[in-house]
C-alpha cells in the first residue's frame, strides 16, 4: 500500500519518497544511488565517509560537494588517503570546496587504514560490509568501532546502510522501490 501522506509528486509526475523534496541535485541522487546496493570497495569507502562527513549537515551540503571531496581524498582510493601525513591534512583544512572539519578529515584517513585491515582480514570491504546485512545499525556500527573505525556512530552507519543498498527505504509507492529492490536481489 502506497503511503501518500509521505511521497511528492515531481514535475515529471513520478512519486517520490518525501525527502528529496524539488532539488535536482536530491531527485537525481534518489533516482539512482540511495538504496541500490554498492559492492564496489572505493564506492562503499567513499560512501560510509561522506555519510560522517554529513553528521550534523544536510545530506545536500555534502551532495554538492561530492566531486571536491573525491578530487581531496584522491577518488576515495583507501590505500593512497591510508598514507596521508600532517601536512596532507593541514593542505584539506585550507580547502574551503569541502566541509574543513579537522576530526573528520582525520577520521577518513584514520578509516582508510582500517579500511585496509579490513580488506586483508575479510577479503573486500564488500564482503564485510554486506555480512551485515538484515543486522541492525547498532550491530555494524559497534563492530566497525570495535576495529578502531570513527565517526561511525548508528545514525551514520544507519545512512550509510540506506546509501550503499543495504536496506531499501524507498517508500512503497516511490516508482524507485520496485527498482531497487529488484537490485537488492542480485547481490552476493
């Protein structure tokens, strides 16, 4: 059953979940990346970490700023930002085309380090990440902490479970549900 009260119609008549509102940038990101499901390691990267970056923001600050946080922290490739040094993070604090929090910035290079352990011990962040799968928030957020990952409190990795695919919280009635959860099926 279709849940009106919290879906808008577009110019283009589609129903949409409620949140992305009128802003281009928002349909575009709701059209074709929110709940469909990543398994790539950059992308999953790059994803839990705009999603700390986002904390105490709206998700359309962050948005914008995509392509000037992957040309900062080098394509999200984990094995180059896990090398990154003093100077590296003092150059991103003067960068004003990225939300210049200096414990955020630390926390992605302190994450591509465990991002790496990660990959050794798991085989693909993918592989970890989605072992997760039909867990609740909490659960991946307090292992990730365990292993010595930041910024990574529920609510994070909540978003962040939204955003990689994990879980499909396109209302039903969006005209992307059925998409994305035909998407979800084909993973592993």
């Amino acid at each position: 059953m279709a849940e009106p009260e919290r879906l808008i119609v577009g110019a283009d008549s589609r129903a949409r979940c409620w949140w992305c509102g009128n802003s281009p940038d928002y349909v575009a990101y709701h059209d074709s990346e929110w709940g469909f499901p990543v398994t790539e390691d950059r992308r999953l990267f790059e994803k839990l970490c705009l999603e700390g970056f986002q904390a105490g923001l709206s998700w359309l600050t962050i948005l914008r700023k995509r392509e000037a946080f992957r040309r900062v922290f080098l394509g999200f490739d984990f094995h180059l930002v896990a090398q990154f040094t003093a100077a590296d993070v003092e150059r991103i604090v003067l960068d004003a085309s990225i939300v210049r929090h200096r414990g955020k910035i630390l926390s992605t290079i302190n994450n591509a380090r465990r991002a790496i352990e990660t990959v050794n011990e798991f085989g693909s962040l993918s592989a970890y990440f989605w072992s997760f799968e039909g867990k609740d928030s909490k659960v991946l957020a307090k292992a990730l902490k365990k292993r010595g990952w930041t910024f990574v409190g529920p609510t994070t990795v909540y978003a962040f479970m939204q955003a990689m695919g994990m879980v499909n919280d396109h209302l039903r009635g969006c005209h992307v549900f059925d998409a994305a959860s035909a998407a979800r099926t084909h993973v592993k």
